[in-house]
C-alpha cells in the first residue's frame, strides 16, 4: 500500500521577532537545531525566522555557487569554500550566509558571503556580518546582483565589480545564472570566460 505524499510548501514564509535576547535567541536555536528548512538570522535584539526555505532559492545558490567556483578555477585563483556556516558575533549578531569562500588562503572568517535573497526581512544582512568584518557581501535579489565592500572606516560600500575579482562582470554571471539548465549554464559560461 502507497502513502500519499503530503504537499509541501514551496513558498517562503518570513517571521520576524522584536526584543528577543541573545539567551532566548539561542533556546529557540537549539530547539530548531535539526531543522534543516528553517534559517535563524539575529541582530540586536531582532530575531528572523524563514521556512521553509524554496527550490528558487536553494537553485540560485548552487548556480551560482558553480559559476564563481568555475571562474576561480579557470583563472586559477585558489580558493576555500567555506559554504554556509554560522558567523556570529556572541551577543550581538548571529548569521548563516548561503555561500562563503576564503580566496588564496584558508581563513577562519571568509573574505566573501553570498547571501541570496527570496524573501526580503527587516534585518540588514550588511550588518549583520559587519562585527566579522567580511571583506565582501554578495546579494542576488530579483535578478539582479549587488556587491558590498568593506571599506577601512568599517563601512560597506557598494561596487560595481569584486575586489577578488575586478574582471568578473556581474552581467555576464546574470546571464547564465538565468539559464534554465545548470550544466549547460556552467559550461557556457567557461567558454565565455575563455573567449575573453
């Protein structure tokens, strides 16, 4: 006998909790640890509850995961992925970026986040990783990228190209971010590179 699969949500939901503490930030983290669909993101007091997080979102990411590592490798830069692990800052700020990479070197704070954005939040996501002091932060929003850098008075700037990357146009990683199969977008895109 089949079970009848349950549909399952395919949108993203966003709550958003004011005046939390750091200690109850963590009690609900804990409660939530293996929730693999559920994203924490906290600042000062503002705590960022999205569920569950969608097939756009995750097929976003892992494009556009696989473009820039394919840039790095056909242009041989080193890099670390880092992926998405937990940055925070005991207290005051506790982030997961979609997508983090340490370039040349390995390091323990990564030199750039991604964070692709489906569902828009109160928090600012800038903020949110300026205590760590992340050289660059990557936004995808509605087709469309933006880069931030960090700047020596602490503040984050946005820039047309990466510093990582000053050759890289966002254009062109828009265009075959865009496409509908991720193989051929990849592999159209190291062609273009190779063309340049």
């Amino acid at each position: 006998m089949s079970i009848p699969l349950i549909d399952q949500p395919t949108e993203e939901k966003l709550v958003t909790l004011k005046d939390v503490s750091w200690e109850q930030f963590k009690a609900i983290e804990a409660q939530l640890e293996e929730n693999r669909n559920v994203r924490l993101s906290y600042l000062s007091g503002v705590l960022e509850i999205i569920s569950p997080i969608g097939e756009k979102h995750e097929k976003v990411k892992s494009t556009l995961g696989l473009l820039l590592e394919a840039y790095m490798r056909e242009l041989g830069i080193r890099f670390y992925k880092r992926g998405g692990y937990t940055l925070e800052e005991p207290g005051y700020a506790s982030g997961t970026p979609d997508e983090s990479y340490s370039i040349d070197t390995e390091k323990e704070v990564p030199d750039i986040v991604i964070e692709v954005i489906v569902t828009s939040g109160t928090i600012n996501r800038k903020e949110l990783y300026k205590p760590k002091r992340i050289p660059e932060i990557w936004f995808w929003k509605s087709d469309e990228i933006k880069i931030f850098r960090l700047h020596k008075q602490g503040e984050y700037e946005e820039v047309n190209r990466s510093g990582f990357f000053p050759d890289l146009d966002k254009s062109l990683l828009l265009r075959y971010l865009a496409m509908s199969d991720q193989y051929d977008a990849v592999t159209e895109f190291v062609q273009a590179i190779r063309r340049k």
